[in-house]
C-alpha cells in the first residue's frame, strides 16, 4: 500500500504525518528539521515566500503577509473582517457572505502587482509545499491524505485546492485526530477506560470533548462538545496588550494604531510565550517599534501569569462544569483527561487544568501534545483507504455517529498527461464557487459521507438518542422472551409425552 499523509491544519502551523508500509505513523521534518511549517504567505513582488522564511519576512513586509488563515476559514466576510480588527492583523476579507470558498484575501500594499489574493490560492501554495516535502521525505507519490479540521465550515475552501492537487482528502474532526494519535502513541490501556476528556487548547479556541463508551460499542463515542473562545491567540491578545501599556508607560506614546508595530509585538510575544514555558523571564528588544522609540522589557513568568490568569480561570471553570454535567467523577481511575493543542505548553494552563480535572489528569502526552493530531489524522487516512481504496465519498471512520467525522471529498482527477491539475484548474474552480455561491453555501451544511446536514457540532443527540433507546427496548423485549421460555420448559418437561 502506498504512503498516506496526515495534515493538522493548524492556525498558526501545520504539522504532519505520514502512514508508510515499512515504517508505520510518523512525523515529517522539513529540511531545517522542524516538524511543524508555519501557515505564513508573504507576497514579495512576484514571489510567494512560505513557512519559516515567510515568518521571518513577514517583519518587513507586514503589508504583503497573510497569515493564521484557518482562524478565518468557514467564516462569512463579516465574521473574518471583525476577527481581523480584533487581532490586528495587515490584511482583510472580501466577497460574497453565503461563499465562504470565493473569498478573497485584500493585502495593505499598494503596490503588490495584485491586490487581491482568492483564499484557495493561498491555501494551495501551502498545501502543495506540504504535499512537496512529504514526497521528498518519503521517495514516493502522495495521493491520499486526511486533514483535521475544527469545522465542516472550512470544506468547501479546502476541497478545491485539494482537488487541484490530484489529493483524495478526507476531512475529520481535530478532537477525532487527536485521541487516535493518543491510542496510537500508548498502543493499548492497562486499565479499563469508560471515559476519555480531550481538553484542545488550539490558537483559535479551545474545545472540550467528553467522549464514551456506548451499549454494544468498543470504540468511544463524543457525547459532549463544548466550545471556548479562549485560545492561544486570545492568550497572546491578552500578553501583547500588557506589552504596549509598558511601551505607552515608558515612551508616553501608543503603538497599538500602527500594524507594523503590532505584528512586531505579536511575533515577539509568541516567542515570549514559548520562552516562558522552560524560563522565568523573557527580555522584548524591539529596536525602533513606533515613532524610532525602542521597546526594552523583561516579562516575568509571574506578570505572564498575571495577565493570561483571568482568561486561564475562565476556561478551568468550563471544564469543571462540563466534567460535573457529564457525571465524571474526578478521582476515577477509569477516566482519562488528555490536554492537547499549542496551550497545552503554558505552564498556568497545565497546572489549572490539573487542578479543575483532579486524578483524571493525563499528561504523558507531553511534547507531542501539539503533534499528536497529525499522528491520528494519518492513522485515519490509512484505515479509510485501507477499507475502501476504490471510494472516497465514505467516512474515514467505522462509523459515522461513532467518530462524527467532518465530511469527506471527491479525488482530484490526473489531466490527460497525467499529472496533477495546475494552478489554471485551481482558478477555473474558483471561478465556478463564484457563480455558484448558494450551492457551496448549501455543501457546507451537508456531510457528502453520510448526506446528513451537519453544524459545526458534528454531533448528532436526536440520531444517538433514539438509537440507545432502541437497544434498551431490544435488550428488554429478549429478557422477557427468554423468561417466558423458561415458564414453558418446566411444565413441558413434566407432561409424559409417550402417553
């Protein structure tokens, strides 16, 4: 069987795996050894610089960045443009507000040749970089990938690149990825687990997932999702404004208007973040940030702390109530609770996590937290086609109220050379999601896997409901039936037959 790619389609990275014959789930490096590429795009005139380079580019040309694009996918324009004013970033959003796959990306240099960017075109150019090292790494064709998504709403900006590059892509739920890269990384439980609490502090947002055991089932199903706008960017929204109230104390100036300045402080809060997380102080030398003024701080772990605590508290005391809500004992031995995501890192995060989840707590999985969802999307993408090489229209999963998968999409189709389409068939097929905005607004509420309506809760209560309900009645009706038989046996046995 031919290698499989896992893709964590991550806000601020993308990390993945890759399922090979010889060597089974592992992780891929790029050539700087990195297991993880950066989602930044940097239009440099006519070049289009990504990942780490595009990072580091991205402090001078500020203007010509794009970059966090998955916290905007499934978005309407109105949704995207407000989460760019609240982070700040360089570049906003147009197009129709019922075709999230026709957006368009509106860079803040005038002089890029051009101004307007589709975001299946940015979002190709990631993925065919990700698609090129894979084959690199491991000598052979990829065809087939899955990528964990945190909504339904982002197939349709997904698919057509996908399309474009002749990849057959399966779409599952990030949480999904995740708790299989855990089960793979263990390899089997020592003791008996009738519950799993993915708690996955992605940069976007954070989700708690209460998955179980159902009657007759041996996989775990997700009975409760529970959603936060608490991630690792709003944590860093939070740092970056502790950050420029000591510029404006020391220089008596803002910063906070000037985009240039803002992304300068963004980046250097994220490496503050990462720092904290093994040190106790973290030094800003910003040369020149606003106004020639240089921003020279030293960010303790306690002011750290001080200033993402609120925040931290917020999300502790959801998962207290969601553990309480589900009937989840925390000094269980028979519950796991898995802290996985970017957040997973923070030091103020794991303790208070610690502190609201009690012996349920799990953290072996350590410095993987961040990439076991690659790990389980590769782990999906092989069991799907492993079942069905010949169909992608099915769900990567066994079943789909079992693992409430995001959805699935067609194969991309090789050109009559046979090679991938090119990036004109790309085009054509953003121009098609233009004239048709009602019927990608329509495949986005839709699950091609199992022709149900989906929302972003893949979850479905009504379905599994009726479905326990039907299994009690069923258990019930043959306990009645064997007693009754059992009332027949005794006086049957008794009557002499031979008279």
């Amino acid at each position: 069987m031919e290698a499989v790619l896992g893709i964590d389609f991550g806000t601020s990275k993308i990390c993945c795996a890759v399922w090979m014959p010889q060597t089974g789930v592992r992780l891929l490096k790029t050539d700087r050894s990195e297991t993880m590429v950066p989602t930044y795009v940097v239009k440099d005139g006519e070049r289009t610089i990504l990942g780490t380079e595009g990072r580091d580019l991205s402090l001078i040309n500020t203007f010509s960045s794009v970059f966090d694009l998955s916290m905007y996918l499934g978005r309407s324009v109105t949704e995207a443009n407000s989460l760019v004013m609240l982070f700040g970033a360089p570049f906003s959003f147009q197009g129709h507000q019922d075709a999230p796959a026709a957006m368009n990306i509106v860079f803040s240099n005038p002089a890029l040749p051009v101004e307007t960017e589709p975001v299946t075109r940015v979002l190709f150019e990631l993925l065919h970089e990700v698609k090129a090292q894979a084959e690199a790494v491991t000598g052979c064709k990829i065809k087939h990938c899955a990528v964990a998504v945190r909504s339904i709403n982002v197939q349709p900006q997904l698919a057509i690149p996908l399309d474009a590059l002749g990849l057959t892509g399966t779409f599952v739920c990030d949480h999904d990825a995740a708790l299989n890269g855990y089960l793979l990384q263990i390899g089997a439980e020592k003791e008996l687990i009738s519950a799993y609490v993915v708690v996955d502090v992605g940069a976007s947002g954070s989700r708690i997932i209460v998955y179980k055991k159902q009657l007759g089932r041996e996989s775990f199903l997700p009975v409760s999702i529970v959603e936060s706008h608490i991630g690792v960017r709003w944590l860093d929204l939070h740092v970056r404004q502790h950050c420029a109230d000591q510029f404006e104390k020391a220089h008596g100036v803002g910063c906070q208007t000037d985009v240039q300045a803002v992304h300068r402080l963004r980046l250097e809060c994220e490496n503050a973040r990462k720092k904290l997380s093994l040190a106790r102080t973290f030094d800003f030398n910003l040369e020149q940030l606003y106004q020639q003024k240089t921003f020279k701080y030293r960010l303790t772990l306690a002011a750290f702390d001080e200033a993402i605590g609120p925040s931290v508290m917020e999300l502790c005391q959801l998962v207290t109530t969601t553990l309480a809500g589900n009937g989840i004992d925390k000094n269980s031995s028979h519950c796991k609770l898995l802290l996985v995501g970017g957040g997973s890192r923070i030091p103020l995060v794991k303790r208070s996590v610690r502190w609201a989840s009690g012996k349920i707590f799990y953290e072996s999985v350590g410095g993987s937290a961040d990439e076991v969802v690659a790990m389980g999307a590769a782990k999906l993408a092989h069991e799907h086609v492993g079942r069905s090489p010949a169909s992608v229209k099915e769900c990567p999963e066994i079943d789909a109220d079992l693992q409430s998968p995001v959805g699935s999409h067609t194969e991309g189709q090789p050109n009559e050379s046979g090679d991938s389409p090119s990036m004109n068939d790309l085009a054509a097929a953003v121009e098609d999601s233009h004239e048709a905005p009602r019927d990608v607004a329509e495949s986005s509420n839709a699950n091609p896997a199992t022709g149900r309506h989906c929302h972003n809760d893949p979850l479905n209560d009504d379905e599994i409901s009726v479905f326990d309900f039907r299994q009690i009645v069923f258990s019930i009706l043959c306990i009645a039936m064997g007693l009754f038989l059992l009332t027949l046996y005794e006086p049957l046995s008794r009557y002499n037959w031979d008279s």
